[in-house]
C-alpha cells in the first residue's frame, strides 16, 4: 500500500505545522499519477495519525488531473491520463502539465482557528468540450 509512504510525510509536515494544537482537519492535494484510492488514503491515515496531533483529524484528499494543453489551439483537457491528441482541432500537439502534485494544502485546527494556508490555488479548469 504506497499511500503510507506518500501520507507520512506530508502528515510529519501537518504535525509539525499544527505544533501541539489538535487537528480538526487535513487537506490534501494529490495528483491522479499517484494512482490512490480514497479507501486507501483513508486506511493509511487511520494507521498512521494514532497518538499523533491528527489523531482526531479527518481527511479530506483533493486529487488533481493531469491537465493537457493543445499548441495549436489552446484547447485545455483534464484527466486521470494526458490527452494525447487535441479533443478541439484533432492534432497531436500537446504539452501537460500538473498531476503529480503530493502537497498539504491546508489544515484546520480544533480551537476554530483559522487553516494555516486559506488559499487555494486550483487552476481554473476549463476543460475542452468537443
Ligand atoms: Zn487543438
């Protein structure tokens, strides 16, 4: 199950960031190249929060695509998998981008403090339509 190894570090950060105060909630950015599963997020977390700041915290994963860009006609697709021929004018020609983000994007604290990063900088999706 790789989503310990990828969880463990970014929840080091999140207790490390919450510096003793108890966390309500964790959010966390995770691009579709990293292939995880909610369940097997939400298992990895249950094992790895016990006796930690988290140890109340719920999870909350916020998967990123793989956003594919057309240099011909600037159409943009976002999927699990890169679109490899423009789904706009049909060429080939594409460039990609994004998808393999693995950040803590914010954490919420029990005392109703304010998340340490309020921002959320999602790429405005404007996904082609045919
Ligand atoms: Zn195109």
């Amino acid at each position: 199950m790789h989503e310990v190894g990828l969880l463990k570090g970014i929840l080091a950060t999140a207790e490390r960031e919450a510096a003793g105060r108890q966390v309500a909630l964790v959010r966390v950015r995770v691009g579709v190249v990293h292939r995880v599963t909610p369940e097997a997020m939400a298992m990895a977390f249950d094992g790895l929060r016990a006796g930690t700041a988290l140890a109340d915290a719920r999870l909350e994963i916020d998967e990123v695509p793989i956003r594919s860009l057309c240099r011909t006609c600037g159409a943009v697709a976002e999927d699990v998998d890169p679109v490899l021929v423009c789904p706009t004018c049909g060429l080939a020609d594409m460039v990609f981008a994004g998808g393999d983000e693995l950040t803590l994007e914010s954490i919420a604290y029990r005392d109703g403090a304010p998340p340490a990063s309020a921002t959320i900088d999602r790429p405005a999706s404007s996904v082609a339509s045919a």
